[in-house]
C-alpha cells in the first residue's frame, strides 16, 4: 500500500498486491500456505473475510470494458490510497448512493455544497482531496469523452486492448507497478486526472483485468487466462 501526502503524491508503505490491502490481521509475512504453494487455492490476500472473498471470485481481475465501471474503479482505487482495500469495499455501496452511480456528467457539476454534504457523511472515506479529486477526475472524463474517445478505449489502449496473463506464483513476485502503469499514470496526470499515481494505476489494471495477476495456483487464474 501507499500513503498519500497533503499534496496527493504516494508515499510508499508496505507491500500489497495491486487493490489489497492487508487481510486484516496486519502486515505480516506469509506463511507456506499463503505463498500460494497449494493447488486449487484462491489467491491468500483475501483472508476469510466473506465479502473480500465474494470480490476475489467475482470481479477482481476481470476485463471490464464498460466506462461507468472502469471510472467508479478508478475512482474508488484513488479513494483507497492509503488504506486498506477492504476499507473501501464495505463502503463502495455508500459510494454509489451519493456519487450517482459514478454518472460523471453528474459528478463534473457537484458544487461546494455537494462537497460539504459528501464530507459530513461518515459512510464514505471523508477526505477532500479525495472528494474534489473524484469531482475533477469527471470533468477530465468528460473532456476525453468530447474527443470521441471512450475511457474504455483509452485505458485499455495502453495494453493494447487485450489482457497480459502473468504467471506468478507468490505475492511477493506481484509487482506494485510496472512501466505500463507509470505511462498511463503520467498520461492521466496530463489529461487532468488526481490519485491515479503508478501504484493506484497498476492496481487499477489488476482489478479491471487489464492484467491477470491471479496466482496461477488460484483457479481463477485459470478462468480469467
């Protein structure tokens, strides 16, 4: 994970793959088990906890085309900087309710009293850099949109449009970023775009299955590849 200065630049912490944060029992070193050394095992970072679970089998990884979802993941990625992503999984139904659904034409015209209202609800991570950067990350998203290119094709344009298959065997071989994530992380910045640093954009491209970073003993792996 990484932590996020006042001036929204990540400071590196501690190890996680992509989007995970620990599994609630801390920063720890895995154990035999937990490096992914038995078959047929989901990925270990998520733990026990049924709802990290229900993400791992369901979403995490898996190529997501459609421009509503890949901006609430970019935003919620951004939302989690520092933290934990389980911290933002328990609250990403709040966050749909009181970002409409991530509708960016809707969210590019939020004003101070949106802001102050979306800061007074404990049901979201209440952070104004966070806050105002989702407001800009909209209005940079519309502005893409007026250019006749799909955030969808812009995105998936950085790894030509089709998912890399890695084959890692332990969470410590998962990298926190890569040179793809820095390009698209430098040209986000540049088209306007907050809290979308190299790590948050590597995670980005893990959870939105731009890359498969399933551990191949996951079955999932499998399913995704």
């Amino acid at each position: 994970s990484q932590m996020v200065a006042r001036d929204g630049r990540e400071r590196r912490q501690v190890y996680r793959p992509g989007p995970i944060g620990d599994t609630g029992g801390g920063c720890r070193l895995p154990g035999r088990e937990e490096r992914g050394e038995r078959m047929n095992e989901r990925c270990p970072w998520c733990g026990d906890d049924p709802l990290y679970q229900h993400y791992h089998d369901h979403e995490w990884g898996v190529p997501d085309h459609d421009d509503r979802s890949l901006f609430e993941c970019l935003n919620l990625e951004g939302a989690q900087a520092g933290l934990s992503w389980i911290t933002v999984l328990r609250k990403r139904e709040r966050y749909r309710q009181v970002f409409d659904g991530f509708d960016a034409e809707k969210i590019a015209r939020y004003d101070e009293g949106k802001v102050t209202d979306l800061l007074s609800d404990p049901g979201i991570i209440r952070n104004r850099l966070k806050v105002s950067a989702t407001i800009g990350n909209a209005q940079a998203y519309l502005a893409l949109r007026e250019q006749g290119i799909t955030l969808a094709e812009y995105l998936w344009g950085f790894v030509g449009g089709e998912p890399q298959i890695n084959h890692y065997r332990t969470l410590q071989e998962v990298p926190t970023t890569t040179a793809v994530a820095q390009t698209m992380s430098k040209d986000l910045k540049k088209r306007g775009f907050r809290f979308v640093g190299p790590t948050i954009a590597y995670a980005f491209m893990q959870a939105t299955g731009m890359v498969n970073d399933h551990l191949i003993s996951c079955p999932r792996h499998r399913d995704l590849s």
